[in-house]
C-alpha cells in the first residue's frame, strides 16, 4: 500500500494529465479509488477503536469500575453506533472488500491497538488508555487528510477524462470498449 500511496501522493503524479492516453487515466483512478478504500476501512478500523477506548476512558472517569468490563460490553452498541453517519458528503467506494492492508500507517495502527486490545480493557490502567485515545485520534486526523489527497486526485483525474467527453476528444464508445464484453 505504501508504494502506490507514494506514487500516488508525488507532487509529479497529476503532471502532464492531458496528454495522458484515457485508459491510462481510468487506470490511475482505479489504483487511487483502491488505495481510498483501503484508508477507508483503516479509518473505520482506528474510529471503532477510538470509540471504544474512549467510552472506555469516560466510564471510568464517571466513577466506573476498570473490573466491570459488563457495563462496557451493555454499551457497545450506542458506542459503536455514534459514528454511523461521518460528517461531509461521503462518497460510496467502488469495492466494500479494502483487500490487504499493509504498510507504514498499518503498522502505526496494530502498535496503539496492540497497547489497548479491546478484549483486555479492564486490565489497561487508565492512562495508558488516555494516551491511546489520543494516539488513535492523532491517527485518525492523519489517515482522514490522507483521503482528502487522495480524493483531490481522483477529482483531478475525474475532472480531465470529464473533459475529454465534454469536448469531444474521447468517445463514450470507447467506455463499452474498456469496459470488455458484457453478458446478455
């Protein structure tokens, strides 16, 4: 995933993008469209993560025992359930399934949830569960500007093929014909 990422992320990725031949493009936007969904899910991943160890964190501080780990599974649901709905305007990946996921901010990820695992909260002592809600939002800020880079060039590369219909110089014909044969 790095690697992509990084070639994706180049200041030089987006150069010369008229001249680039269509299928070139729809081949870039596809690899930016999969390294999304994979950021996608991450973030998902570190959110859940966060919610949980906050709430964790919250319950605590609300005179809860850390030996009660029953009133923290009663409120998962509603806990999980907060960020159903992320702020902006989304967008629906191509693909649910993000495939492997690994690299650099994968590894950062597994380092912070292997301090706080979800199954063994009650044993945490409370500020390293404090240090890792904040690591996990750190995480997230991250991961989330990650996917605004990544969703500028999708636009980018969305925006030129967009003009290329508009203006004539590629056909909606040549969608069926990259598009394979299709079954009747």
């Amino acid at each position: 995933m790095d690697q992509a990422l990084n070639r994706i992320l180049a200041d030089d990725f987006l150069a010369g993008i008229g001249d680039v031949p269509v299928s070139e493009l729809r081949a870039s936007r596809a690899t930016c469209r999969d390294v999304e969904t994979k950021f996608s899910y991450l973030r998902r991943l570190i959110q859940g993560h966060h919610d949980v160890v906050t709430a964790e964190v919250r319950r605590r501080a609300e005179g809860g025992s850390p030996d009660d780990v029953t009133a923290l599974v009663e409120r998962l649901p509603s806990i999980l359930a907060d960020r159903v709905r992320a702020p902006g305007a989304g967008r629906l990946t191509a693909t649910m399934e993000p495939g492997e996921l690994s690299g650099e901010m994968v590894d950062k990820v597994d380092e912070v949830t292997g301090r706080v695992p979800l199954d063994g909260l009650t044993s945490v002592p409370a500020e390293v569960l404090e240090d890792a809600a904040e690591s996990l939002a750190g995480l997230e800020s991250e991961v989330s500007a990650i996917r605004r880079s990544l969703f500028d060039r999708i636009d980018a590369i969305e925006a030129e093929l967009t003009r290329r219909y508009r203006d004539g110089e590629a056909s909606v014909d040549d969608l069926l014909v990259d598009a394979g044969p299709t079954e009747s």
